[in-house]
C-alpha cells in the first residue's frame, strides 16, 4: 500500500496553518513534500527559540517540561563545539526539544556535522522518522546556524 492510497487527499496542514485567514489552501491535503516542509519551517521556529532556565522551579510539574512554556532549545553560551562532550549536550538537548514539541517526528537524531568549509557556522544534520499513520516515513533535514544572524535556516533533504 503507497501513500497515495492512504491518504488519497493529501495530508492535513498544521494547526497553526489552519488557525490562518481563511484560504482554499487551508481545506486542501498537502503533498508528503509540502508535508516536509511544513516539518522544517517549525523546526526552525523551535531551533531560533530559547528556552527559560527553570530547572528547579519546575521539577514538581512534569508536564509544563513539555509545555510551551519551555519551546525552545537551551542557550549554548559557554559551550564550545570544539569540545567533544559539549557537542553531546548540545545534540542531546536539541534531540530533546524536538521529541517534545513536534510530534510529527520519532526517533530524532541529531549530529554536529565537523567540515572546514562552514566558516565558524554551526552545521547540524536531524535524522528521523516522519510520523505518517501507519508508516514512518524516514527524513532528513539540515540545519544551519548562521554566525552572522545567529539564526537557524534549516532545509528538508531529498
């Protein structure tokens, strides 16, 4: 069975998408392209987010630990990606951001890509499975943190 026959209509946009003014846009499926990068676009949001330092004050309420109260990704200052244990934490927390606020996604993995050509730009490489009911379709995005803006850009792979 291709996907085609599951979900003959296409894919249903985001909430937030659908929250938007009115378009035919809206009520229409999305291709499994659109769908990726629909994916990448709140990737983005997620990765050019920070989080508030809680850590004590929230322990007792496990669920605002995965509430928006904590979208984002932990500010990596004093961290050095030179530094092979601090690029751990840093793909760890990411990885951890991710499973908690994009469900369309499962078994995230995220690797410091090292490459002399990146100029003092962070490179990251999201591998997962897109969560597409029955199948889990595998994904591949790029993330990229540019050193000049220190925002995120972050593209779905082919």
């Amino acid at each position: 069975m291709n996907l085609d026959q599951l979900y003959p209509y296409g894919f249903r946009t985001t909430l937030f998408d659908r929250l938007l003014p009115e378009t035919e846009k809206n009520y229409q499926g999305i291709s499994l392209q659109q769908l990726r990068k629909s994916v990448a676009s709140d990737l983005e949001d997620l990765l050019n987010s920070r989080m508030a330092k809680l850590d004590d004050l929230i322990d007792d309420f496990p669920l605002a630990k995965q509430s928006i109260l904590q979208f984002g990704i932990i500010d990596f200052v004093g961290l050095s990606t030179a530094n092979p244990t601090d690029r751990d934490k840093i793909c760890q927390s990411i990885e951890q951001s991710i499973a908690a606020h994009e469900p369309r996604l499962r078994q995230i993995k995220v690797e410091m890509l090292l490459d002399g050509h990146n100029m003092g730009a962070l490179c990251l490489s999201i591998q997962a499975y897109l969560n597409i009911y029955p199948l889990f379709e595998p994904v591949i995005f790029d993330a990229l943190l540019k050193p000049i803006t220190q925002q995120y850009v972050i593209s779905a792979r082919s």
